[in-house]
C-alpha cells in the first residue's frame, strides 16, 4: 500500500492528503518586501564598509563582503520566512510536507538523473553560442569566491551551497510564489514564471538555461508532493554534486584559482 500511495503522489492522486497552506497575495508581498529590504541594506552595508576600508570588506569576494551578502537574503528568508509561517500557524515540518524522506530522496535522485544530460548540454551550447558572438563569459561569482577562499570559508561556502541556499530558495520560489500564483489559477504562468526568476538571479549567462530546466523540474517536484522536502534534496544534490565536481576539477588542476 505505501509503495502506491507514494506513486499515486508522484502522478498527483494524492494531493488532498498533503500540505495545503496557502498565504494571501498581501502577506507574501510584505514578506518578499522584507527579504528584498534585507538584501538592499546588507548591499549597502557591505558598501559603506569598504569605503570605510575595514579589513574583510575590500572587494565582493573579502569574508565580511561574502558573509553579509548570504546572510543578508537567504538568512533573512529562513528568518523572515520562519516567522511567517509560525504567524499562519504553520512551521517548518509540515513545509516540508507529508512524503517521507525516502521518496522524496528517491524522486529527486531520479528527476536529477533525467535532466542533468540535457543541462549539461545546454551549458555547452550556450557556452558555444556565446563564444561565437564574442560576448565574455566568466564563472559565477560563488565558483571564483571557492576557489580562491580560505579554508575555513571555503567550508562555510559549501554549507551555504549545500543547506542553507536550498532551504532558503525553495522556500521562497515553490513554497511561496508558486504556490500563491497556483491557488488563484496561474499554475502554468506562475511554473514559468519562477522558474525564469529563478534562473535570472543567479547572474551568469552561460547557466541561465540550465537553471531554468532545474527550476521547473523543482516545481515539479514541489507540485506532485505538495511539500519542499523533495525541490530542497534535489536542490542540495545538485549544488553537491557540482561542488564535489568543481573540487577535484580544482586537485587535479583542472582549475585554477
């Protein structure tokens, strides 16, 4: 009976039984509004700071520069977003939703593996078609801060990677705006939607179609569970995955700093 119940989730037979918590437009705004102020302040900050030329904010890539930055968006949305859902009597585990943990490993492991050959190829073709128009790519600004961080950052970049962006993007781009635009009926322009946001605040040309595929196979995920625990696994394995791929890419000298 569970292996059904699991598979009748995945084809969306099971949606009444899962997490059905939904925000008013003007909530979600005014949360959006604090996390997008959070960010604003945290630049400015990190701008007064180097003119003031305190030592760990010289540049985008100093320890107070890279600490302020993550800090000040994705820690303001757990933080921010821990508070909402307490406000609308919820809380983190039943954001998660009702699909255990294994099925939703088992899903994202799967939808990982359909998708990834052609997001690698999406890379390589706008990597070709750029270069052919002789508009200047570099790695994103994450890649560069691993690579050439210090230890002790490096770990806390792979945390980030790893946990603390996963949880803190899903929230807001599934559990928050797709979920909103889906109640009133923009399912497929909200899916489309998020996705292409999604992918546009990474910043970096040469990924941005890859994104894109991830982010609608994330909602996908989020849409047929009805719970982020299965968009945050397969969010943290990708980042994981790339990251484990960057380093030994990096040991073997396929990369320099």
């Amino acid at each position: 009976m569970e292996f059904f119940f699991v598979w009748g989730v995945a084809l969306g037979y099971a949606d009444d039984m899962l997490w059905k918590k939904t925000w008013e437009p003007e909530a979600v705004l005014a949360l959006l509004g604090g996390i997008v102020a959070s960010f604003v302040c945290g630049g400015l900050a990190s701008g007064l700071l180097r003119q003031a030329h305190l030592p760990g904010f010289r540049n985008d890539e100093s320890v107070g520069s890279v600490l302020l930055a993550t800090l000040s968006f994705h820690g303001a949305a757990l933080v921010l977003g821990t508070v909402f859902l307490s406000v609308h009597g919820s809380n983190w585990r039943e954001a998660f939703g009702k699909t255990g943990w294994k099925h939703c490993l088992a899903l994202a492991v799967i939808i990982l593996l359909a998708i990834s050959p052609l997001m690698y190829f999406l890379k390589w073709a706008s990597d070709f078609v750029l270069m052919e128009l002789r508009v200047p790519t570099e790695d994103q600004a994450a890649v560069k801060m691993i690579l050439g961080s210090k230890l002790w950052l490096r770990y806390y970049l792979i945390f980030f990677a790893v946990i603390l962006a996963p949880v803190a993007e899903e929230f807001v781009f599934r559990g928050l705006l797709f979920s909103t635009a889906k109640r009133y009926g923009w399912r497929r322009t909200g899916w489309i939607g998020c996705s292409l946001l999604f992918a546009l605040i990474h910043f970096n040309a040469p990924t941005f179609l890859p994104l894109f595929l991830l982010a609608l196979a994330l909602t996908w995920l989020y849409d047929v569970t009805e719970g982020l625990l299965a968009p945050i696994i397969a969010h943290s394995l990708f980042n994981a995955a790339n990251l484990a791929l960057l380093l030994v890419a990096e040991k073997y000298k396929l990369l320099s700093p």
